[in-house]
C-alpha cells in the first residue's frame, strides 16, 4: 500500500518555524518525512499511536529529541502532519 502526505497550511507553518529554529536538523526532518511516506512501519520511525486527549493522533520520531504528531489514516493511504517539535512541545 502506498501512503501520501497531506500537508495543511497549518502544518506548514509550524514546520518552517521549526526548521528556523533548528536548522541543523533540516537533512534528519526529510528523511523522516521521506521514509514515513514510503514505508511509516519502518522501525526507525517508531510509529505509535498517542494516548488520553491525543488519542486519536500518532507519532514518530525524527531523533531522540525531536518527534512530528500525525493523523494516520491506514485505509484512505493518507497522513497528515500536524505539528512538530520537541517532545514536550507536541505532547
């Protein structure tokens, strides 16, 4: 099955201030969204699913500090980035 990023405008500011703020993670961030597109399984990513008032969100990492929270929806293919950012920042 093949997955597509759905970017909301949103999303999009929230993911050019963070690369502003770290721009040295700008080359690790498109990995993430790369790899997440063409398989969100992959271990590395460490997909999973969040829980209490964000339970309807997913998340996966970028590195040890730094996540991306999603909507995962399996049966339309589809992901939307919905915010990013340090681990305290998107829980």
């Amino acid at each position: 099955m093949s997955f597509r990023i759905l970017y909301t405008p949103s999303y999009v500011k929230r993911a050019a201030r963070f690369i502003k703020r770290h721009p040295e993670l700008t080359q690790q961030y498109e990995k993430t969204l790369r790899l997440l597109e063409l398989n969100p399984y992959h271990p590395s990513l460490r997909l999973h699913r969040l829980k209490g008032s964000l339970s309807d969100l997913h998340s996966v990492s970028i590195n040890i500090s730094y996540r991306i929270t999603l909507e995962f929806l399996v049966e339309d293919g589809k992901i939307i980035p919905v915010n990013v950012g340090s681990h305290d920042e998107v829980y």
